[in-house]
C-alpha cells in the first residue's frame, strides 16, 4: 500500500459502489496499520458506500475488533457523506 501511494495512487478513488481503499482494508485487515497509512495520506474513513454503510460497520461485520475500535476512536477526520469533503471544527 505505501508503495502505491508514494507512486500517486488516490487514496480515495471509488469502486461502482462507492467503496475506497479504506472499506477493503477495514474488511480484510486484522490491524489498523492499513487504515493509519491511508488516514495519514487524506483517505476519508468515515464516508458512507453506496450501501449506506461507512468502514467502521465494515469492519464490525466482518469481526475485526482492534479496527473497530481504531475506528471508533481514531485521530481521522470526519467528512460530508454528500460530497466527501472534510468538516471544518468551529474554533
């Protein structure tokens, strides 16, 4: 993955349904190093699919627990589910 993203790969790009990077890693990984490495690089972990589901319940119906507790409690920033556009904090 690191690889792929030094040589300019969208962290972000979608499948037909809406799925990124993030949605696959939260599926199939059992570490959230994965997720860290794409949440550093601008990946949106908190957009929903187009099943309406984000890659946190990805991750907790596939039985990841350590993701689904990174998720919960992550440093990543929540986005619009509209656009994906990243939420200002009010100061």
């Amino acid at each position: 993955m690191a690889w792929l993203i030094a040589h300019g790969a969208d962290v972000n790009a979608s499948s037909a349904g809406g799925r990124t990077t993030a949605y696959f890693a939260a599926e199939r990984n059992t570490s959230p190093k994965t997720l860290a490495l794409l949440d550093k690089h601008g990946a949106h972990l908190t957009v929903r699919d187009a099943d309406g589901q984000t890659p946190l319940e990805i991750a907790r119906l596939n039985g990841k627990s350590r993701l689904v507790e990174w998720l919960a409690i992550g440093p990543h920033q929540p986005v619009d589910a509209t656009d994906g556009t990243p939420f200002k904090l009010l100061s």
